[in-house]
C-alpha cells in the first residue's frame, strides 16, 4: 500500500514539473488562425516574446481586420492581462462588443478605459452612443460634451448631437 501511494506521489510530482515546464500559453499561438499568412509573423513574434502586450493589440487588430473578431477579442484581453495601463486595449474591447450588440459588457470595459484616461474620446462617444441606443439622452449629452471640450471640431460627436435632436 505504501509503494502505491509514493508511486502515485512521484507520478503526480513528476506530472507537475512537466507540465510547468511549458514557456508560453499554446492556446494563444497554436490556433489553426493564427498560422494564416497574414497573421503568422505577428505569432512568431508572440512566440518569441509572449509577455509583449503590444504585440497581442496588434494581431488582435490583424484578426479584426480579416473578420475573425472572437479570436482579435482573445487577443485583446490578453494584452489587457498583460498591460494594463493602456487605455486603448480596453477601449477597442468596449468598442468591439459594443459592435456586436453586447452592451452591459461593452461598459465594463469602456468604463475602465476611461477610468485609465478620463478624456479618452473613443470610449466617451462609445458610452454616449449606448445611451442614444437606450434613449437616455442626457447621460449622451454629458458624454458628448466631454468629448467636445478636448476637441470642438469632433465630427462624431456633433452627428450624434444631430442624431439625438432628430
């Protein structure tokens, strides 16, 4: 009895330190995806530098470029994971569910944007389009506002005044 459970001791020891072994999440380079000639030199340079968020935001956008947006969000979330002092890796997460109709998840997201960069226009018109969508047409205004005392002439942000006026 005592030889079996050191035996299954030393397997599960064993089992451990191979399994720790292993250098880079494979999930994030092994995808038939990302060996698509377009994408396959952003992999390569994951592979040879996966704690590198930027490199993530940039095959995430590479992947969105071509259609595949659940495999660009899997990209962003890791260097959101990776780095997270950058507005702009939750900002496109926000924009990019919004995009797909999940708007309860889009505000987490561009809210911790905007909490990173309290002037971050993308998500600021992101929020206010939310609440076009939801007829909350105050909350819109403040958001639009935001966004126009950093740049009078933002051309998004007065198309939405007109949307709401109308």
């Amino acid at each position: 009895m005592n030889i079996r459970i050191y035996s299954l001791g030393l397997f599960c020891s064993a089992l451990f330190f191979v399994a720790c072994k292993q250098t880079h999440n494979s999930s994030l380079t092994d995808a038939a995806v990302y060996h698509e000639p377009s994408i396959e030199p952003y992999t390569q340079k994951i592979i040879s530098s996966p704690d590198d968020a930027a490199l993530y935001f940039a095959r995430g956008k590479a992947l969105c470029a071509l259609g595949i947006d659940s495999m660009g969000l899997i990209d962003f979330k890791q260097a959101c994971h990776l780095d997270s002092t950058k507005a702009i890796y939750f900002s496109v997460i926000g924009d990019l569910l919004f995009e797909h109709k999940d708007i309860s998840g889009s505000v987490q997201w561009l809210q911790k944007a905007i909490h990173l960069d309290p002037e971050d226009p993308v998500a600021h018109l992101k929020i206010a389009k939310m609440f076009v969508f939801l007829q909350e047409y105050n909350k819109a205004f403040a958001e639009i506002n935001t966004v126009l005392k950093r740049d009078v002439y933002n051309p998004e942000a007065y198309f939405l005044k007109g949307v709401i006026y109308k």
